[in-house]
C-alpha cells in the first residue's frame, strides 16, 4: 500500500506540518524502530517525546508539546492534539485491508435466525435459534452464540467465546441441595460493541445481560448474568463481572479485576488492576486494592 502524505493531510487536517510534505508513504512502523526509511510513518506520545531524536527519516505524528529543537531534518511532522488518535484513523483509513463479508460453510446456523446485510461468520461458529444478527456484524472462527441473542450493527466478536450460556446460579431445597435456577433470559448486544477471544457472557435468569453501545470487552472476561455493561465502558483481561452488576457510562475495569454481584459502578469510574470491589463506586471515582479503596482516600493517607 501506497499513499501520498498530501492525501493522508487532506483526509485528517493537522494543526501544523514541519518538513516535505510531497513524500509516499508506503509503510506504518512504531517508534522503536531501529532503522527508518523515507516511505515510513509513526507516532510519538508526549511520554516518549525523548525518542523523536532517533527518528532520522519518515513522517513522525506527534503534539504541538514535543520540543522543535528534536526534530531532525530528514523527517517530516505532522503536529496533532492526539497523535495516538490520528495514527490510529490513518492505519484504519488508508493501511487496513476491507474484509468481504462472508458466511462460511462451515458455520452451523439454525434456520430461524435472523442475519442482517454485510455480516461475516467464520468456521466453526454456531449460532442457536432465535437469534438476531444485525448488519456489518463480524464473528470470529469457533464462537458459540446461544439461543436468544440478540446483537446490533457493526458489532465485532473474536474466537472462541460463547455468549448467552447459562449463569452459574443454584438455590438450596428443603434437603439442602444445590439446585440450578432456570435462565430464562438473554444476552443483548447493542450497536458497536467489540468483544475479544476467549470470553464468556451468560444469559439473565429474567431479563437481559446487557452491553451497551461502543462497549469494549477483552478476552478472557467472564460477564456473569443480569448484568449491564453502560455505554463506551472498557472491561480489560481477566476481569470478572459477577451476576446484576451494574456499570455506568465510560467505566474503565482494568486487567484481573473482579466486581461483586449486585453492585454498581457509577458513570466515568475506574477500577484499578487486581481490584475487589465489595462496594458500590460512585460516579468519577478510582479504586484499587483488594478490597477496593478510594484511591484519592489512600493518597492522603
């Protein structure tokens, strides 16, 4: 792939541009790079500003912070206010190649669900009946999707997940045996949410598990029944979100996290990595540790 750096500007304004504009990209390559040629393109984060030194060749994407006395006369600078951002909207623009949508034969549907326009399901997935399937949605080989679900538009599945499975959920009788309690419900998935490899989410007893629009699951995460992901939230690896838990809007779960059943998470929360939260969190707050305290609390302390 090829692409003249005037069309990349063109597409993605900057605020400034330092150096030969007229150059081909060919290449996107990270900071580290030993060697750089001409038709190379990275970026900087202001954290790492020191490594722009280095870079003796290419286009370099960095911040209007970045000192001007570090550039380097072979290079070419595209000033940004979010490098990461920009880089990130020129590979998906000009260097991702466009996947044909496609439904593999070696996919087992049942015939009473319900697929949208442009999807793709890869080997070995299995979709249950009832389903709904909605438009430009991608399914990653050897997932399971169970009877019920329901998932939105543009949403993307990795492998290897199963999704609407049975939540662990048993009650004792009059003997004292463990007995396992019907789910009834379903999973919804909502516009654009992405899910990584490797993740379980399990059905609700009455209801629905929910992930909200823009939501963001890793691998590896278990999103126990009834529970409700908010909008734009990010649940990293490892995490465990335990039965009707319920997270607000734009909450970040870091990696190995786990949430007590029937809390809430309120809206801009972070949890921090390893956490165990016994407690409800409120809206912008940040807690760490096991279990899981008001950071700003500790710092004072």
């Amino acid at each position: 792939m090829e692409v003249l750096l005037t069309k990349i500007i063109q597409e993605f304004p900057v605020i400034e541009t330092v150096g030969n504009t007229t150059r081909i990209i060919r290449n996107v390559v990270r900071a580290s790079n030993e060697i750089f040629y001409n038709e190379d393109i990275t970026w900087i984060s202001d954290k790492n500003s020191d490594m722009i030194q280095s870079i003796q060749n290419g286009c370099v994407i960095c911040s209007y912070l970045v000192s001007r006395d570090n550039f380097q006369s072979g290079c070419t600078y595209l000033i940004v206010n979010n490098p990461r951002l920009y880089f990130l909207n020129v590979v998906k623009h000009f260097f991702m190649e466009e996947e044909t949508p496609e439904i593999s034969t070696k996919s087992v549907i049942h015939p009473t669900v319900k697929i949208g326009e442009g999807v793709t399901i890869r080997a070995g997935v299995i979709i249950e009946r009832d389903c709904i399937i909605g438009n430009n949605t991608s399914i990653d080989s050897n997932t399971v999707i169970k009877k019920g679900t329901i998932i939105g538009n543009r949403v993307k599945i990795g492998a290897n997940n199963t999704i609407g499975g049975d939540g662990f959920g048993y009650e004792k009788n009059e003997s004292g045996q463990y007995e396992f309690i019907p789910h009834l419900g379903n999973v919804l998935i909502e516009d654009d949410v992405e899910i990584g490899n490797n993740t379980a989410i399990d059905r609700a007893v009455l209801g629905s598990t929910i992930l909200r629009k823009n939501s963001k699951i890793d691998n590896l995460v278990h999103i126990a029944h009834g529970v409700d992901i908010g909008e734009n939230s990010m649940v990293i690896a490892n995490s465990m979100i335990a039965g009707s838990v319920s997270l607000g809007k734009n909450v970040w779960v870091a990696p190995s996290a786990s949430v007590l059943n029937k809390l809430t998470i309120g809206d801009n929360a972070v949890v921090g990595m390893g956490a165990i939260v016994l407690k409800p969190v409120t809206a912008g707050q940040t807690v760490v540790g096991n279990p899981a305290k008001d950071l700003q609390n500790l710092k004072a302390k």
